[in-house]
C-alpha cells in the first residue's frame, strides 16, 4: 500500500506541469479565434483569387475546427457550470484541442490533394471524439436531469448533432471515394455536411441565450416555460425541416422556415427589451451586444433563407437554386456563419473566458456574477470598437454578394477575420493588466 503512495517529489512534478482550468480556456479562445480567422482570410482569397480550392476548404475549416471544438470544448464548461458532477479534465481538453487541430490539418490535405478517402477518416476520427465526449455525458447525468434543465437539454441535442454532421462527413468522404456503389444516399453532400454542421451551433447559442441571459429576468417561470416550448419547435423544426428539404417538400419547408422565422423575431424583440433594461440598470456589456446582432443576423439569414426555397431546385443538385439567383445562397450561409453563429460566440466568450480565468475554475460561471462586470472599462469599450468593425465587414461581404463584387467580398472577408482574432487581443491585454 506503501508503494502506492505518492513521494511530495512526484506530487510537486503533477502540480507543476498540471494544466490549470484559467490557461485550458486561453488556449480554447487563441485556438478557437485562429481558425475562424483562417477560414476567413481563405474565403477572401479564393474571392480574390476565383481559386476552387480556396473557395472549398474554408467551410471545411470553419465546421472541422470551430464547430467541433465549440461542442466538445466551449459546451462541456456550459454543462459542467449547471451540473458540477460533470468534471472538466483540463488535460482531456488538452488533448481534444490537438485531435480537433489535427483533423483540419487534414481535412485541408484531403480537399488540397483531392484525397476523399482521408476526408472520410476525418470525419470517422471527430465521430469518435465527439461520441468519447457524450458518453461522459450521459455516465456523469441521467437523461431525466438533463431533461429537468432547459439549457442542458438544449446542450446535449448540440452533441447529438454534431455527432450526425460528422456521420455525414465521413459519408461523403465514401461516396467520393466509391461514387458508382450507390451505398451512400445522392443527399449526402457538401451542402448537407455544412447545413448539418450549423444546426448543432444555432442550438448551442440558443441554451446560452437561455442560461445567461433570460433564466436571470424577471418573471423567470414564464420564460421557463416559453423557453421550454421553443426547445421543442427549434430542435424539432430543425428536424423536420432537413427532412422537408431531403423530400424536396416545398409547402413544409415554407411553413418551418416561417414558424422559425417568426420565433426568431419574437426572441430578437424579446432580448432587445431584456438589453434596454439591463444597459440601464447594470452597465453596457458588449457580450450581450454581440449576442443581440447575433439574432439580428439569424433574422437575416431566415429571411435570406425563405428566399432560397422560392428558387430551389432539389437537394444534391448543383447549384441547389439558379445561377443567377446564387448570390441569395450565398448571403444566407454567410448570414448565418459569419454572423448569427461568430458573432454570438464572441459575445459567449466574452462572458465564459473572463469568469473561468477569473476565478481559475468555474465556480464564476454558476453565480449571478457571471455577467457582472469582471472586465475593466477600457477593455469594453475595445470590444464594442470591435462589435462595429465586424458588422460593417458583414454587411459588407453580404452586400458583395449582391453586387458581385470580389473585390469587396475580399477586403470585407480580410476586415471581418481581423475582427474575430481581436478577441484574443482584447482579452490578453485585459488578463495582463489584472495580474500585474
């Protein structure tokens, strides 16, 4: 029993080289902001440069990195801020940065060389990520506890999808490697896999919106309820409009994309209101800023993407609507990623990363501190600074859409990823002044 008992020598070498939850989320946030940065400096060069290549790996890098590394990392410390029994291992996290860097090293290989087979292993390699991080899940939590939380139950619906985006990379990675076999559905394409992939970052946001935001409102017991509600209608209406648009029904998907589209509008008038009250009362924090041109951009991109079923053609076919009609597509994609999905991630971060560094644990999070003032004001007033450069480069890549014009859509494309990566700026600045 002696044996196996730890020297203090050993034990100041684990304390020494043990990574701390402060430093994991650093590393989250330089990771997190570089790839969408790098996704968007490529999609402004292949505008630039009409490169195919260019033009077809910067979604790829946008979903295999952020979008897995938003569930598997950014969404564990949501869960575990409710749920303390569900430990974060900061060295698990660790490891899972590296395995989600290593799978967009890849997946730009695989799309570079044109090798369909490593796509497929690509997705087979997050699939097991993604499924090693759910069953910590469901042994840690019941599925009646998850259930009993409104935001949980939102989070784990994130891990299941994502888990099924990446099911439909690998698909694709096969039916590219072996096209005359037929095994895999003529559904499964690109534009399914990034379809796919949005789905579990939109329900993300949602389930924060909730914890963080409402859930501390007044007349909590009603927003319960009505949060409740929507969580069915926008899982299930999610649902129900990937099938409607497989089936190339068009009067289901119109009636989702408006039921949708009307929730959307009521939370935009619902937190409009809910950020009057409390830039009154409390002070101006930009992350809710951030989350309210969020869901500006998601009313965008409904709008944007009602007008795309007017012209759809039939999903799998190339282009899904008109050529001439292409640049509405477009604008709806760009709506969604750039804006509803970045922008309400950056507002997330700037309420997450400062609360868990803070505090070096996550004891910040489950307070009504977290959307207290843990920033100085000089590093808000920063961040709002970067709030407006981002959405005049938005809007600028969604009006170069409109125009047709590259040029725009590049220099716009460069703005906009300088803006993401200011996050890391911005905060390292913050955490520096605090500590000297």
């Amino acid at each position: 029993m002696n044996s196996e008992r730890k020297s203090p020598l050993q034990s100041d070498k684990q304390n020494r080289f043990a990574i701390e939850p402060g430093a994991i989320v650093r590393i989250y946030l330089s990771v997190s902001v570089f790839i969408i940065t790098t996704a968007s400096f490529l999609g402004a060069a292949g505008a630039w440069t009409g490169s195919t290549f260019l033009n077809t790996v910067h979604p790829y890098v946008f979903f295999a990195g952020f979008g897995n590394l938003a569930i598997i990392i950014l969404n564990r410390y949501l869960i575990s801020a409710i749920y303390p029994e569900l430990e974060v291992a900061p060295e698990k996290q660790k490891r899972s940065i590296y395995g989600v860097l290593l799978s967009v090293f890849l997946i730009v290989a695989a799309v570079y060389l044109d090798w369909p087979v490593l796509k497929a292993f690509v997705g087979l390699f997050l699939m097991i990520m993604v499924a090693v991080a759910g069953k910590e899940i469901f042994s840690a939590l019941s599925v009646g506890k998850i259930w009993r939380e409104v935001s949980v139950r939102y989070y784990i619906f994130d891990v299941l999808f994502l888990f099924v985006a990446n099911l439909g990379l690998f698909a694709l990675g096969l039916k590219e490697t072996f096209p005359e076999t037929g095994i895999v559905p003529y559904f499964v394409t690109q534009s399914a896999y990034f379809l796919g992939s949005s789905f579990p970052l939109s329900i993300s946001v949602m389930g924060f919106l909730y914890a963080y935001v409402w859930r501390r409102s007044t007349g909590n017991g009603l927003v319960r309820q009505l949060f409740s509600i929507w969580s069915y209608i926008f899982v299930g209406g999610v649902l129900v409009f990937l099938i409607a648009i497989l089936m190339g029904n068009y009067p289901g998907m119109m009636l989702v994309s408006h039921t949708l589209m009307l929730g959307v509008m009521v939370l935009l008038a619902g937190f409009a209101r809910y950020l009057y009250r409390f830039f009154s009362s409390q002070f101006r924090h930009p992350a809710l800023a951030y989350l309210l041109s969020g869901l500006a951009m998601l009313l965008a991109a409904s709008a944007y993407g009602i007008l795309n079923i007017y012209f759809f053609k039939w999903f799998g076919a190339v282009p899904p609507i008109p050529e001439d009609r292409m640049w509405i597509y477009h604008s709806h994609t760009h709506a969604a990623l750039l804006g509803w999905i970045t922008f309400s991630f950056t507002g997330m971060v700037y309420i997450v990363v400062p609360a868990i560094v803070c505090s070096n644990s996550l004891e910040e999070m489950r307070t009504e501190s977290a959307l207290s003032q843990l920033l100085d004001s000089r590093t808000l007033s920063r961040a709002f600074r970067q709030l407006t450069i981002a959405l005049v480069a938005a809007t600028s890549v969604l009006l170069a859409f409109y125009l047709e014009n590259n040029s725009l859509l590049a220099f716009a494309g460069v703005v906009f990823g300088f803006a993401v990566y200011y996050s890391r700026i911005n905060l390292g600045k913050a955490f520096r002044n605090r500590s000297a």
